[in-house]
C-alpha cells in the first residue's frame, strides 16, 4: 500500500529525528561515563563519541550518516547551546560582570590581535604563492572565542562563579563582538578588493555601533525591563510561568543579538545576566522553583545533542589530504598559543591567568562559520580558503575543541590547591 | 556590506525560531490566563490565542504569517505532542492499563463504527452526486481520537489518574491503531478502484498484525527490559543520567511506533505506561528527582507550541467559501455523536459514561492528517477530498477541538460531585 507508506512518511517528519535524538542522548551518557572514568569533564566523551557516530561510514555503517548534515537535528542542537549559555549567564549577575569588564576586555583584545598576527605571519610564511587577502582572513578565522565548549567545562567542574569564569565569559562575548567586527571587515576588504574597490568606513563604523549598543542597550534596558516584566507574568493565573517567561526572555534576546548580526548565543549570555532571583521572588516563592532549576532539564535534553553533533562534523578523511596535517599542527601551535598570551590580559588582578587563557583556547563552531564564509568568498575568480586550507582550519577548530577540556579541568584543579 | 549579511543569515537559521518560539511562549500564558479567568483550562486559550496569531494576516499584519508552515516551529511542536503523551502515560502504569483494557477496547471500536457509518450516511444524503469512495473517506476522517488534547485537559485538571481518564487514554490509543487500520483500507480500496483492481486481504492483514504485534510487543519488552536499562544507566558516572535514558526510551519507542506506520506518540504513550519508578530507584535516589519531575519543565516548554501552533492553522477564510459552514455543522454534529455514543462501551463499569466520551470528542491532528491524505488522493481524475469538503472537514476538526475542554471540564466536575 504504497499510498498509506508515503502518507506514513509524509505525515510525520518527526519519526527519523526522534531516532536521532535518542541514538545521541544514550551515546552522549556512554560518552560521558567513559570520560569521566579516566578523570576527564563529560563534555570531552560526548565530542569523541561524536566523532565515532559521525564516521561509522568509513567502517561501511551508514545508517547514522544523516545526522551530520540533518537540519532539525541541527536546529534542536543550536537551541540546546543558546540553553547553555541562558544557563551560565543566569549563575551571574551584570553587577558580577561588570566588574570583571576591564580585564575582560584586555583579555579579549590580546587574544584577538595575537592569533591574527600570529595566523597572518605563518600563512604568509608557509604558503607564499598566496595572495595576503588569504593570510589575513585565516588569522581572522583564529580570533574568536567558541565559548559553548568553555562554558560547558566549567558546569561540569562547578566553576561557573569563579572570578576566572567571569573573566572568560565576557572576553568571549567581547570577542565575539570583535570576530564579527573583523570578519565584517575583512569580508568586505576583500570583497572590494575583488571588485577593485575600497571599503568605506562608515560601514565598519556602524558593524561597530550596532554591536556595542547591543550589548549596551540590553544590558541597561534589560535591567529596568526584567523586574517589571516578572511583577505582570506573577499576576498570569497559569502554571509555571516563571520557566515561560524566561525562556521567552532569553529568546527574544537571541533573536535581537542574531537581528544585529551577532551570534544568539551572545543575546542568550546577556539575557542570563541580567535575570536575576530577586526579579521574580513572587514567581519562585508560588513555583517552589528557580529559574536555573526549571531550565536544568531542558539543557540536560538539548546541551549534549549539541556536543555530539559537534564531533559528528569531524570528518576524519580530511586528514588524509597531502599538507593538511602540516599546516594544521602549525596553525594549531599559532591559534593555541596566541590564546594563551591573552590569560596575560588579567596579569595583576589575583586571578589565574594560565586558567583564563586556557579557557580561551576552542574555537569550536565559531570558527567552523568563518572557515565556511572563507570558503564561499573568491578574489579574482579563486577561493580564499581553498579545500587543503579548509581543511586544515577544521583540524584546528577541532583539536582546539578538544584540547580544551582536559586542560582546563588540569588548569583550573592546579588553581584550586592551596597556593 | 551584503556579504555578511547574507553569512549571518546563513549561518544561523535559528534566529527566526527563536523569535517564534519567544512569541509564542509569551502568547500561551497570556491566552491560558484569560481562560482560566473565564473559569477554562489553559489548553483552550493557547490554541485560541493561536487562532489570533494565525489570522493576524487578515488585519494585515503579516509579520508572523511563517509560523503556521515554518518547518522547524513544527518539529518543536511534534517533540512537544510526544513529551505530553509520554508524561501522560508515565502517570499511569501497564498494569493500571489492562485493567481497563477491554472496557476501553469496547469503546473505541463503538467510537469507531458510529462516526464512520454516520459520516458516510450524511455525506451520501448531502452530497449525493459524490462517489461512495468520498463517503467512505469522510466517514474514515471521523474515526481517530486526537488524544493531545484530551490528554492536556485532563492533566489541567489533575485527574489522568481517574479510571475514565485511564479508559479514554486506553481507548485512544486503540482508536489511532484502528484509525490507520482504516486509513490503510479505504486508501488501498480507493487505489485500487481508481486502477480498476482490487485490494488484497493479506495487505489489510499484514497492518492489522503490524500494529497490534507493536502495542504487545513494545509492552511486553518494554516491562521486561525497563527495568535492566535502568540498572546499567546506573552504572554510569555522570549526572542527569535519569532523563536521558527516560527520553531516549521514549523517542526510541516513538520512532518504532512511527517506523510500523503508527503514530509516534502511541509509542511515547507506550513508553510512559512501562517506565514505573520501581525500575529506576537507584537513579531516583542519586538525583534526587522522579521522572516526572524532570520531564515537566520541558513539558512546559514544548508542549504549549503544540498547541498554540495548532491554533494558528487554523484559516478563519475557510468558513467564507458557500455550503462549507453547513456541511461542516451536520459533520460536527456527527462527529460529536459518534463519539459520545462510545462512551456506552463503557457502561455497567461504575464510570462516568459521559465523561468518556466527551474525552473521546477531539480529532485534532489526525483528523487533519486524514483529511489531507484525501485531499491528495483522486479516483478517475477527481480528489476524493475537494478543496470544499476540505475545508467543512478541518472545521469540524477544530471545533471538536475547540469544545473539548470546556464540555469535558463541565463533564469531569459533574462527576466529581457526591453522587
């Protein structure tokens, strides 16, 4: 009855996502345990675990070869980190933040301009027959922080409230600024240089505007708005109400920051920030909840289908390319390193600066979006980031990915015994 | 700078989303308080005020006219349908579900029969110049319960534990297996006659054995491997171990359910009624949570986009096309009927009857799906479901819908009084 079969197929989409979902929630916890057996934070398991998920083709399996390239899963995926972030930004305050702002922002800088350099001088150097348009935006591709993986890591080690989190948090969100700023530049440095043109400044100038009002003008209206939005939401007759809200809350934010040109997770972070318990005591004392208990489960659902999917993009056979691993391990010491001197960024304010510029290390998706757009963009009919470059930039945002995690768990430990 | 532009856009199709999804969270409370205030359960309200952001496009305001075919809202909306019957079915246990096995077997094959031979009685009465087979279609569109709904109501009002509850939720899910059993029927029947053959018996058999080998199957396994799973997900090391493995059973039973050609929420039903918190003490005791606990939050979530997104399809411009509101008035009629003579099978069981079958009443979205089947479906160059019965058929749907919740609220707390 092929009729029926079709209308069977037709009718609900949800049947191979759900499939999918369970296969990565059971292999995210099988991931987990086995990291955390050997002394290493979850997140490190559910990544390897997505490798192993991602390329069972190349062991003849393909049953699983969808779920890199599935968009719902990958949609579920992106509101799982935008969670995570909601999640870290509610255990701090702007208040928390702001006092952290100046160091947070010397971190961010060191750590943008230094892989920059560092990324424009060692492609200039091992790939000479390429144009300086492509050198400049493989250093770009080494500015911004991914922060999810970071974020993560310091949930698991319960350190989201330490001076050197909030240190991390917000240079990677100053970073992200400062990525989409650079990459908006370079972008269009090359796209004029393409058409034989200049970039005018006034376009860099109001990338610039529009990202510092953002963050700006969230945080101070968010400020004034949040408490009055919670005293009307505690006069709603319904059940949890507070958890709605809230979530609507760190929605809408992400939807702005994403409107602006940001990343939504930036929006996400901010709206975690400026939530506060005091804001909704009406709604907490009625719900016997907070809000970080409420959004627990939630991320608990969607954060590891994120990091599983992660590790199903590694594609292992990118490796194999002649100069991939090379130019790879190059740039890797360059993006590991350049990240290491923005710790440097916090020298004299009593905090751990090697356990900062560790945090500061992965790329993750961040990087795997400026490697795509280099990828898309051509100068004079050839691509600045060819398939070898692409791939070796992958490697990169792979390894710092995973690198991260156990050495910021060994950094932070280090940090914690009595000095 | 268009280039970037177009990378933002392209690099995060979630932002869209999560506008919606904040929309629409914030428009579910709102339209839940107002008809709690009006003495309704929730339900009620979202899928009204739903209708209000469905038809904005009417007032011309057109901004929010992607949500009712948006892709990605949809899938949140059918994860949300299996949350919610899932988290139905873990309120009851397959014990508890047997007991009122054959009562609720009585009544679904009454609120079968009735609506399906009294839809194709009107049609031929009204519609005489339509073939048989249009009949016969509209009378199978009559058939399926749409649980979500009854289901939602019923957990407002804190009675899925009540043995009506028990039997419309049992009868339900009996109707969905014979709903697609007569899907599969009358599509084949009419397949056929529109090549001029036959349908084998054996095609109707293999169905019929397929579903019913799933429902015994998925319960007899399900009750013995529940409690193994849980044993070695409490080996693992990490936290939130309960929910995952909980939610990967349920979306793994959704799937099976899906793949067999039932719909996937008779599977996450399935998986809710096997999981008993017996199974998962150990867990139970190292979280410090029951499943029902953690899977609430992402209930409140999900499960109000369901709803609220139902809402918005439905099109007020369909009542304008002539002879639509009549036809669809004698089917509603009909509809209702069928239904409330079903809870006659459950008489002599010391149940409220009435309160059973108004629960019985919604068609929801598998009418909608039937519907659209035979919109598609045409025999000798005709569709057997033309734009007109289209639309009488969709307004049936939602008014069933509609009238559910206040009538089985009325109906629950008649009951409820000292008899």
């Amino acid at each position: 009855m092929p009729a029926l079969a079709s209308g069977a197929e037709h009718q609900d989409p949800s049947i191979p996502v759900v499939a999918a979902l369970a296969v990565m929630l059971l292999f995210a916890k099988l991931g987990g345990d086995l990291a955390v057996r050997v002394g290493q934070p979850p997140v490190l398991g559910e990544l390897l675990v997505g490798v192993l998920l991602g390329n069972l083709t190349l062991l003849g399996f393909d049953a699983l070869a969808g779920l890199r390239t599935d968009v719902f899963v990958d949609m579920f995926a992106r509101v799982g980190v935008i969670i995570l972030l909601f999640e870290v930004g509610l255990e701090s305050t702007v208040a928390q933040m702001l006092k952290v702002g100046v160091t947070a922002l010397l971190v961010a800088c060191v750590g943008v301009v230094t892989p920059m350099a560092l990324g424009y001088l060692v492609t200039r150097w091992l790939v000479p027959d390429a144009s300086p348009w492509v050198a400049l935006f493989v250093g770009a591709t080494l500015t911004a922080t991914s922060v999810g993986i970071t974020a993560r890591v310091l949930k698991d080690l319960e350190k989201s409230q330490t001076g050197e989190a909030r240190v991390i948090l917000g240079a990677a969100v100053i970073d992200d600024v400062l990525g989409l700023v650079i990459l908006a530049v370079v972008t269009g440095l090359i796209a004029a240089a393409d058409q034989g043109t200049h970039l005018a400044a006034s376009a860099v100038a109001l990338i610039l505007v529009k990202a510092v009002g953002f963050l700006v003008g969230a945080l101070v209206l968010g400020v004034w708005l949040s408490p009055r939005l919670f005293t009307l939401a505690s006069r709603l007759r319904v059940r949890t109400v507070l958890l709605s809200v809230g979530l609507a809350f760190c929605f809408g934010l992400s939807w702005l920051a994403g409107v602006i040109g940001l990343a939504p997770i930036v929006g996400a972070f901010a709206a975690g920030l400026i939530l506060e318990d005091v804001h909704y005591r009406d709604l907490r004392d009625r719900e016997k909840h907070t809000l970080e208990e409420l959004v627990q489960p939630i991320s608990s659902f969607l954060v590891p289908i994120f990091f599983v999917l992660m590790g199903t993009r590694t594609d292992l056979t990118a490796f194999a390319a002649p100069g991939v691993l090379g130019f790879a391990a190059v740039l890797l010491v360059v993006a590991i390193a350049g990240k290491l001197v923005a710790g440097l960024g916090a020298v004299g304010k009593k905090l751990d600066t090697w356990a900062i510029g560790v945090g500061m290390v992965p790329r993750g998706e961040v990087g795997l979006i400026f490697a795509g757009i280099g990828h898309e963009l051509t100068v004079q009919g050839e691509r600045v980031v060819n398939d070898r470059l692409f791939s070796a930039l992958v490697l990169m945002v792979i390894v710092t990915t995973m690198v991260t995690p156990p050495f910021l768990k060994l950094a932070l430990a280090r940090g914690a015994k009595p000095a």
